[in-house]
C-alpha cells in the first residue's frame, strides 16, 4: 500500500479503491473525498470556476497515472480546495515523487 494511502487511512479519510492509482491518484482521491466533491467531475467542476479548464477525464488520467499533472493544475488544486500547510506539503510529496505507476506489484 502506498504513502499517501496509508496516511489517508490512518486519518480515516480514505476509501479503498479497485482500480490502479498512482500515489498522487490516492492523494487526489482522499482530497476529493474529504472534501466530499462526489468524484472527479465535482472536483473538475470546483476547478472550472476559477478559469482553470480541466475535465474529469484528465483528473482521472492523473489518478492512475496515464499522465502527468501540470504544476498549474497543482497549485490551482491546492488554491480552491483551500488547503492546509500540511495537506500542501503532502501535495507537493505526491506531486514530486508519486505520478508514476508502480509496475513492480
């Protein structure tokens, strides 16, 4: 199981997941959740309202690491959402270091 994962689970903020998902994927996950947007349309939705032009399926490719989020979609993640200091740190983690898939499993 994954850093980000494991930290939203121990928070009891996560929700398993099926489908394959980068560390970055989860930590979005939990962010959606915790936020309770309903999905990633709720989230490209918040997103798009402050002119940052994002789609659900660009979130979801994010989350399982079929591409690369921007730095822009990062900082305006962490702008809208309001995030903590912590929960950017957190961000900035699984921005830099989780966008890839884990092919070893």
């Amino acid at each position: 199981m994954d850093v980000a994962r494991n930290r939203a689970i121990e928070h009891g903020q996560g929700r398993p997941s099926s489908a394959p998902a980068t560390e970055f994927g989860e930590y979005l996950k939990m962010l959606i959740y915790k936020r309770g947007l309903g999905g990633t349309q709720g989230l490209a939705r918040l997103l798009n309202e402050n002119e940052h032009v994002i789609t659900q399926q660009a979130i979801s490719g994010y989350i399982r690491g079929k591409s690369k989020a921007s730095t822009a979609f990062a900082n305006a993640l962490a702008e809208r959402l309001g995030l903590t200091r912590k929960e950017k740190e957190e961000l900035a983690w699984a921005f830099t270091f989780g966008q890839d898939v884990d092919r070893s499993a």
